[in-house]
C-alpha cells in the first residue's frame, strides 16, 4: 500500500518522536555565577562613588584589576559542586537531590506522550477551491532522525521521494 493508498483509506503513516531523558540537570541558581555577579555590581558602584572625580580609563582599569579578584572567588565557590559532578560522572550515580528528582520526573511523563508528531506526507500546499480546484501537495518523510547535543535538539529526515 502506497502513503496516498494508506491516506484515502484514513490510515496515514505516522511518525512520533519520543524523548528518553536518561539524565536531567537543570541549574535554578548558579551560587558562585551569582555571588560574584553581586560582588561586580557593588565594586562598580563603590569606585564610580568613592573615586568619582578620577577619569573614566582610571577607574575602568581599578575595576579590571579587582574583576580578576572577583573571578577567583568565583572560582573557588565553584570548587565543591565540580566536585560533585566528577564524582557523580565518576560512579555514574547522579549525587545532587533535585537532579535526581527532574530526572525522574521527565522519565515518568517522557513515556506516552510524544516530544513531536510530524504529518507523512508532509503537507506542503492546502487544497484550494477557488478560483481553482487544486489537491494538495504532500511530500513523504522518511529517514527520520533526531541529533541531540548540549545545545538543541536537531530533527533531520529526508523529504520527497
């Protein structure tokens, strides 16, 4: 049976993209990110009001010397939650609480519902009645693939014949 076969007869083929989220790590509040962020905020206005009358290069340049500062407290801060995530690498068993329980979450309402459904054929062009009667134009999928990396989630897949 052909795809317009299996369509006239209202069984079009079907494709569903099923996520299977093996583990979840999602980050509400990055500490060190933030404590330094705050630091930064109150440097730039202690200098722009203690040392207001220096020129604008002169307080940039005491600013860029206390952000390397800034910097190695963040660095520090971030020193025991790198720890945690080598060693949760290491004994392939996530140790943070809330990473644990996103993950079971999304693995618990990741199982029937599909993450997309996409139509195949793929409608292109709906039909139009007037002023011309015209089908309308599908193209089939196949190949269809899912690419996922740190960043997005990339859906490919071959469309036409």
């Amino acid at each position: 049976m052909s795809d317009l076969d299996a369509e006239d007869a209202g069984i079009p083929n079907e494709w569903g993209v099923f996520i299977d989220p093996l583990f979840v790590h999602a980050e509400i509040l990055d500490f060190p990110d933030f404590v330094a962020n705050v630091l930064t905020q109150a440097v730039d206005t202690a200098i722009d009001s203690l040392l207001g009358f220096l020129p604008d290069w002169a307080r940039d340049l005491i600013k860029s010397l206390l952000g390397g500062a800034i910097n190695v407290v963040r660095t520090v801060l971030g020193i025991p939650g790198d720890i945690i995530d080598w060693l949760s690498h290491l004994i392939g068993v996530d140790l943070n609480l809330f990473d644990l329980l996103t993950t079971a979450l999304a693995q618990h309402f990741a199982q029937d519902q599909p993450l997309l459904h996409p139509e195949d054929p793929l409608l292109i062009l709906p039909s139009q009645s007037a002023p011309l009667a015209l089908i309308p134009v599908k193209l089939p999928v196949r190949d269809l693939k899912v690419r996922i990396d740190s960043d997005e989630m990339v859906l490919t897949a071959r469309v036409g014949a």
